[in-house]
C-alpha cells in the first residue's frame, strides 16, 4: 500500500459540478460571520446537518482533492485501486449542502474519470441513498457536454 498527499485543488475546479454562487458561499462564510448571512444559510442548507465551523472551505478542498488525485491516479494508471478515507461525501447537490456534505467529491471524481474513460461505474455503500439531485445534475451535465 502506497500513501499519497494529491496537489491540492483550485476552487474554481469545485464549480464543475456546483454552483459559483454555493462555492463563494462556502468560501467566505465563517463562525464568525454567519449572523450577516441567515438567508444564504438557509438557501444553501448550512446550519444545522451542515455546520459552519472554522476551516469548512478547506476541509471540503482537502477531501474532494483526495478523491479528484485519486481519479488523476487511476487516469494515469499510476495505481490500480485508491481509496480516499475522507471522502464519499455525495450528499451534497449542486448547490446546497446536505447530511454533513458540503461539496460532492464523488460526482467531481467521476466527471475526472470521464476524461479518461467512457463509462464509470459507481457503487455506494451508504445506508442512506445517494442524493438523486447530484446525479441528475451529472447525468444532465454528461449528456449536454
Ligand atoms: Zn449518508
């Protein structure tokens, strides 16, 4: 088992998949400024499920760089299999955080496989169902591309 550290991403690639609008939210919102934005917070979801805490940007760079290098890794066939501990976040839609998700790491990992590969084929294991919304997005953005 090799370990790897994947470059970390810009944030303009999280807006493959999610809107500028929820990106810039998530971006510049803070424990400390959330009482200036109650009507974001709620039209995006982040609150409650979706807390704000210190480092929520970064944390949703770090995890979906996680997934997205491991895509890189597998479209260079420099591993066979890889696993991102921290990632599988796929609650999240395209613009609205949901059930501790903020930013779909699996749907932006998907779309990095598709560079390289016609058909992906997704598993998820998690005792709720995907956000069907994600998908359709994806599917959308598959057949409009
Ligand atoms: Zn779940």
């Amino acid at each position: 088992m090799e370990v790897f550290r994947p470059s970390l991403i810009p944030p303009c690639t999280l807006t493959k998949f999610h809107s500028d609008d929820y990106i810039n939210f998530l971006r510049m919102i803070t424990p400390d400024n959330m009482g200036d934005y109650v009507r974001q917070l709620q039209r995006f979801n982040v609150g409650e499920d979706c807390p704000v805490f210190d480092g929520l940007f970064e944390f949703c760079q770090i995890y979906t760089s996680g997934s997205i290098g491991g895509a890189v890794r597998l479209n260079e066939k420099a591993s066979d299999i890889v696993i991102n501990w921290s990632g599988g976040l796929h609650h999240a839609k395209k613009s609205e955080a949901s059930g501790f998700c903020y930013v779909n790491d699996c749907v932006l990992a998907i779309l990095e496989l598709l560079k390289c590969h016609q058909r992906v084929l997704y598993i998820d294991i998690d005792i709720h169902h995907v956000s069907i919304i994600s998908f359709v997005c994806l599917v959308s953005f598959l057949i409009l591309s």
